[in-house]
C-alpha cells in the first residue's frame, strides 16, 4: 500500500505510534520517526520486521531550524502523521501561563506548525499527500484540571480545517480524536476517577486500543480516504455520544 513513500510520524515511539510505526512499515513505507524518548529507536526496532525501513531521530521539534536539519534532504513526502504531545495538568493559578500553558502548546502545536511550514514543498510535490493531526476527547468535551491541553488539541482541530482547504485538491488533512485509549497518557485519569466510573460513560464499555487509532490513522494515510478531508474522526467507543 505505501511501497516508495516516505511518511513522518512523530511521537513515535509513544503508545499509540508503535503500533502505527509497526502498521505503516509492514506495508512498505519507509517511515521517518520523531520523538523525544532516546531509546526510542530500540522501541521502534523491537517491534518491526524490517529495520531498514525505519529511520529515527530523537527531536522535540522545538523550531523551524531543528526541523529543517532533520528533514532538509527529504524532497518528496507522502505522508506526516502528528502524534507527539504532552499531557500537564493544570490550576489556572499564578505561575501556570509559563509552567504548563507555554510548554504544552510548544509540544502539542507549534513544534508540528515549524514542521509542516519546513516540509509543506516536499508534500506537495507528491500527489496526494496525507497529513493526519491527532487530537482528542480533550478537545470534544473538555478535560477540568487540563486547560491548556485542551486548547492546544482545538488548535489542531482549528489548523487542520485552515490546511485542508488552503491545500485542497494536493494535499488531504484530517484530524483523529481518541478517547480513552489503554496507554500511559490517561493511567492517573484512571486511577483518580476509577475505572468503572470511566467505563461507564463509554457506550463501548471497555477502553480503546492504541492498535484501533493506529488503524484509523492508516486509512487517513491509505487510498480509501481520497475524499476525505478536512473531517475529525473521533475513535472514542461513543463516549462524545453519551
């Protein structure tokens, strides 16, 4: 399905990009993988069958300049799937501005806004070029106690829409929202709620798997979504319907 095509995943060595990373290789691409985790690579390698096709750099993204020594020499891109975030709480106290919003916004918006301004080209030198932004439940309904997190995963809501029009027929943007999903992201949610309580809001009544996001992420990348753009998928067992 994607033999010859390069596609970007970042956060990769995360919950849900090991099983992406392990999908997207398996059916030929040649995938470039970013995340902040220096053990990362060994992850990634553990769980793919052929290593050759993985290339791995340890980056949080913090500006254009970081992104275009990493990819300068890429001239065509297919795809650039955008998982890498982090998950801070917060108390809207004095101190949170700069301790949690600033940092969460650097890792969940502007980190992929440097990148996709220093790859936009080598994407639209492709035909049909993918890109697929990972929001969240967070954004649907709101987290309490993660303000900022919630904001920053509506910003990628936001830029995602303004990407699929301003790049429209070339290049197809669309945007994933998990819900409760069985990785580290939202084990003391869990914890602190009980995991009855939070079973109990899904329709699904069980948690999501970081393999069914991964899935939905593939067709996104895959030639059965060609007109599919613009859109928020949300993989959440229902639980916005409730």
């Amino acid at each position: 399905m994607f033999e010859g095509k390069t596609i970007i995943v970042t956060g990769a060595s995360g919950g849900i990009g090991v099983p992406l990373v392990s999908r997207l290789c398996g059916l030929g691409a040649r995938v470039i993988a970013i995340d902040i985790n220096p053990h990362g690579a060994e992850i990634l390698q553990s769980e793919i069958s052929d290593a050759s096709r993985l290339v791995y750099f340890c980056s949080s993204l913090e500006d254009e300049q970081t992104c275009r020594a990493i990819l300068g020499k890429e001239t065509h891109i297919y795809g650039l799937v955008h998982l890498a975030g982090i998950f801070v709480p917060d108390d809207m106290t004095a101190g949170d501005t700069e301790a949690v919003y600033d940092p969460v916004m650097l890792a969940n918006v502007r980190n992929v806004y440097g990148l996709y301004a220093s790859i936009r080209e080598s994407l639209l030198r492709e035909v049909h070029a993918r890109v697929v932004l990972v929001s969240s439940l967070a954004f649907r309904r709101g987290a309490p106690g993660h303000t900022a997190y919630s904001a920053a995963k509506g910003a990628l809501v936001g830029m995602a829409r303004s990407l699929a029009r301003k790049e429209a027929p070339n290049l197809l943007v669309n945007v994933v929202a998990p819900g409760f999903i069985d990785t580290t992201m939202p084990q003391k949610i869990i914890a602190k709620r009980g995991i009855d309580a939070v079973l109990g809001e899904i329709p699904m009544k069980r948690l999501g798997t970081a393999d069914e996001v991964a899935s939905v992420i593939q067709f996104l990348l895959g030639p059965d979504s060609a007109y599919v753009t613009g859109q928020v998928i949300n993989v959440d067992g229902g639980i916005i319907c409730s």
